[in-house]
C-alpha cells in the first residue's frame, strides 16, 4: 500500500468496516472484459476469528454464477463511510472514507444446508432476528455463493 499512515492493519477493524457496510461490490472476469457488480452480503468468521467467508445470493443464472463458474478468483470492496471534503480550491479537494478490499475463491453452494447457512448470516447482517424459515421452493430457485477470503487490507482517511 502506498499510502502506509492510512493503512488498516488491525483484523477487527476490518470487520467493523463490513458490518457498517450496506453492500460490497464484486470485481470478476467475464469472458476477456471485467465485470463488477455491488451486492448485499453476509460473512461467517472461523473460531479463531483471522478466516472469513463472505456469503451472497441470486438468481440460479446470470452473468454473476458464469463469471464464478469460468473464473472462481474474485475481488471485492466495501465501503463503510464517505463524505467529499470541499477546499477553496481544486486541489484541496478530497475524500475521507473507511474501506476494504479483499481477494479470494468463490464457490457456488450446491448443498441445502451450506446455502441456509449462508442466507442466515446475510440475515444476521442486516439485523433480521426471527426465525429462519426457507420454503424448499425458493431454496431452489436462489443460488449462494462462498468466498473463501484470502487477502483482506482495509484503508482509511478520516477528518
């Protein structure tokens, strides 16, 4: 990182950033062009709390599962907080933000309870806490996707 005074280093501040996350946008290869699109997503941590895997659902086609299925390396960034800081002039101008971004392997979940698992923790996030209930017929027609994250940096500049 270039800027090393307004790299995040620490793990639980990154964390922090997703969960004051309203979406993450996903970076993938479609075909030779690049392709991004911003999604509502979920995230699980491993016991130890340095593993994450972030969770998202769809549709069972489109150009997001063809990315995965032709190239399953992905990149994603979220954004927790910007706000342009105006100046006198031009080149005073700047914007403060909180953010990550990450890399990792995306999987397409084929079993019901893995996908169950990933609807819940997108759920969590977004602060439903009712019962958990998916009728089989929309378990068929939604797909979830794992990314196994393997490279999380997080990056700031603040007032």
């Amino acid at each position: 990182m270039r800027r090393k005074e307004r790299e995040i280093t620490d793990f639980e501040e990154m964390i922090k950033i997703l969960d004051e996350s309203n979406f993450l946008t996903l970076a993938m290869i479609n075909g030779n062009e690049p392709y991004s699109v911003p999604v509502n997503f979920g995230y699980k941590l491993d016991g130890n709390r340095k593993r994450i895997q972030i969770f998202i659902h769809g549709a069972t086609e489109g150009t997001k599962l063809s990315c995965i299925k032709n190239c399953p390396r992905i990149s994603f960034s979220a954004v927790s907080y910007s706000e342009i800081g105006t100046d006198k002039t031009p080149c005073g101008w700047t914007d403060f933000y909180r953010s990550v971004c990450g890399k990792g392997n995306a999987s397409i979940l084929e079993d019901a309870d893995e996908k169950k698992e990933g609807l819940i923790c997108i759920l969590k996030k977004y602060g439903y806490k009712g019962p958990a209930v998916f009728p089989a017929i929309m378990m068929k027609k939604t797909s979830m996707i794992r990314i196994d994250v393997e490279e999380l940096t997080g990056k700031f500049h603040e007032k």
